[in-house]
C-alpha cells in the first residue's frame, strides 16, 4: 500500500471515530453502516482522482459531485432525473427535509429516532460533507494537522447535544482517530525523505607514489647491480 493510499485509509476512519460521537443521539445506530459505506466510496472517487492525476481542485469538486450523486440516490431518487441526477425538485426536496429535520430535533429528545428522514439525512450528510474536508486537507493537499479542525467540529456538535454521559470515551475514540492520520503522514513524509545513512563507503584517498626519474626505466638499471641506480649508497637489505 502506497502513502498515499494509507493516508486516505487513516482520514476514513478518523472521520468515522469522530463519528461515533453522534451516536447516543440517533437510534438505532445502524446508520453509521451507511455513513461508512457512503464515506468509504467518497474516499475511493478521491484515490483514483489522485492517481490519474487531476489538479487538486478537480479531485475535490469530483468527490463533492460523487457525494452529491449518492445523497440524490439516497434521499431524492423519485424527484431526481434518471434516479440519481440532481434537478430543481431533488433540491427542493432536500430544502424540505432539512426542514423537517431541524423540526424533529426541536420535538423528540436525545435520543432521536431514526425513522426521521430529515435527521438522517442531516447526520449522515453532515459525516460526508465532514469527511470530504478532512480528505481534501490531509490526503490531497498533504496537510493532516488542519484536518483536526472539522473532527473538532464534529464532535463538538454531537458532544453540544448529547447529555454528557460517556464524552470522554468518544473524545478519547476521535483523539485516537486524530492522532492515527497523524502518524500516517509522519510517516508518509519520512518515507519520502529516503535512507538517511547507507550507501557505499568511501574508501581513504591514498597520496600518489613518487619514483626517481631513473626509476622508471624499468629492470635495466637494477640487472646489473641488483639495486635501482638511484640509490648511490648501498641500501640496505
């Protein structure tokens, strides 16, 4: 797996532990399964983007367009055209049930039902809208330190509404998220930065070897006497 790749993977699920704050508002909690599966085909669209290349404003506006699809398929697929495509009453339907979904969070109290089309749709969108920020800072524009500003949000919301019970369990589970996508582009980077040490070693320099002129001559000036005829005394054997 490639840094990149691993990037993306640890901004998936920190924004899904950050995620888990919201859930004592909502049950059943089974629509964290949703957000997750909605989430991870989001961060998929980013990946191959990236891999094409495209510029990092085409990667982003590609997943808010692939979001904005599955949002339609999801929640407006009878006033969308062909199902999926966003026209003027799929939008209008979207302006109703967030309507609707601020109703039913004035009415019902914590925790919420899901049966409520308006709040499901408000928690699951607001995970994706979370999600594509926290992917564009850190995995496209390589920058995981901001990141944390909209898990902070996140989770400040749930943890606004909640009753306070067991928030430190879920800021203990978005911190860990937090502090993994952290460590994934720490290492990203060191990965990129080579072998600090290695490589061959350098052998000494040797100071060149310096031989007489008459030296050079070869054998001759020592075939008669034994010793080269530049040593005027007799050298020692």
């Amino acid at each position: 797996m490639s840094g990149r790749a691993r990037l993306a993977l640890c901004a998936w699920a920190a924004t899904l532990m950050a995620s888990c704050a919201l859930l004592p508002l909502v049950e059943p909690a089974t629509w964290i399964i949703q957000a997750a599966f909605l989430l991870g085909i989001q961060s998929l669209v980013g990946a191959a983007t990236r891999r094409v290349p495209l510029a990092r404003p085409l990667t982003v506006a590609s997943q808010a367009l692939v979001t904005l699809l599955m949002l339609t398929l999801v929640f407006a697929r009878e006033q969308a055209v062909a199902g999926i495509v966003p026209g003027p009453e799929a939008f209008r339907h979207f302006a109703d049930l967030l309507q609707q979904g601020s109703d039913d969070i004035a009415r019902y109290a914590i925790p919420a039902p899901l049966e409520s089309a308006g709040i499901r749709l408000m928690i699951i969108g607001g995970v994706l809208v979370i999600g594509l920020a926290v992917d564009t800072l850190a995995v496209t524009f390589r920058s995981a330190a901001p990141a944390g500003l909209p898990l902070l949000a996140l989770y400040s919301v749930a943890a606004g509404l909640s009753d306070g019970g067991a928030d430190w369990l879920w800021f203990v589970v978005a911190a860990a998220g937090y502090l993994t996508l952290l460590l994934a582009e720490g290492r990203d980077r060191l990965s990129q930065w080579g072998r600090v040490f290695g490589g061959h070693r350098a052998l000494p320099a040797r100071s060149p070897v310096w031989w007489p002129r008459s030296a050079r001559g070869g054998a001759s000036a020592r075939s008669r006497s034994g010793w080269p005829s530049w040593c005027r005394s007799p050298c020692p054997r």
